[in-house]
C-alpha cells in the first residue's frame, strides 16, 4: 500500500514538475519576437497624443528576458539613460500579455492589455492597473485606455 501512495506522489510530483517546465520554454519563446530596443511613435490616450517630439527622441523601451524596461535617455553616444519602469512582461494569449511592475511606487501593480506585433512595429493598448483589458487597439475621448505604437530601434 505504502509503495503504491509513494509512487502516486512520485508521478504527480514528476508531472507537477514537467509541466512547470514545458511552460518556461513556451514563454521564453512567446516572448522572443518583442526583444530589443523599442522606440516611441506615439502614444494615446483619452482621444489625444500624448507624446511630443523632444520626448519621443528621449524615451525607450527595452525588453529582454521578459523584462519590460522603459527608459528616459539621458546620452544616447554613451548609451545612458535613466529607467522610469521596470516590468514582468508575460504574453498570456494569441494577443494579450500582462505587465507586473518590479520595483517603484506601482511595484506588485499588474497592467493587462493587447497587443499586435510585426517585424517592426508593436502596438499595445492596455487599461489602469488591477483591470480588465481592453478589447481594441483604440483609446478614444473618454476611455481609460492607453494605445502606444513603437518602432523597432535598429
């Protein structure tokens, strides 16, 4: 009797564990197309563009290794900058990832949201924190919504 429960816990055990481990590289991969540098193109919300010109030129987004990594670039020759917001980002369907902060006042904050991503271009729309994600890639007059589009840095 002893051996069969040792070897039930034994097989849960090992599935329990093949499983956590099957998820990990399936996510590494969900998430390789978004590595890089990311520049800013705009950036909406409540129906307006928020983002100006000198600040479009400042402003990057570095993901790798799932971290999502935004940036205000202080000497783009030295490759300095100063980080405004770090993230888990995880991709949690066909289109739609979360966003978990790291660190600072929004630490533990998760952002849900969509996205659409080509060779060059990610846009993502996502609503406030702790919230139901939107449902289109739009922030229209009234919305809560933030829409961005970034280009990929060469």
């Amino acid at each position: 009797m002893y051996t069969r429960i040792s070897l039930a816990v034994l097989v849960l055990a090992f599935v329990g564990t093949a499983t956590a481990q099957d998820t990990k590289p399936t996510q590494a991969a969900n998430l390789q197309p978004f590595q890089g540098i990311w520049k800013p193109e705009s950036i909406q919300f409540d129906g307006a563009e928020q983002m100006d010109s000198t600040t479009r030129d400042k402003m990057r987004l570095s993901i790798e290794n799932g971290e999502y990594k935004l940036f205000y670039v202080t000497d783009a020759a030295k490759g300095l900058g100063r980080k405004l917001a770090s993230s888990a980002l995880t991709v949690t369907g066909k289109n739609s990832f979360e966003l978990a902060f790291s660190d600072g006042p929004r630490k533990g904050e998760k952002i849900r949201g969509i996205f659409e991503l080509t060779q060059t271009t990610l846009k993502v729309c996502y609503g406030p924190a702790n919230k139901a994600m939107p449902t289109k890639l739009e922030a229209p007059k009234g919305s809560p919504h933030f829409c961005e589009v970034w280009t990929r840095e060469k």
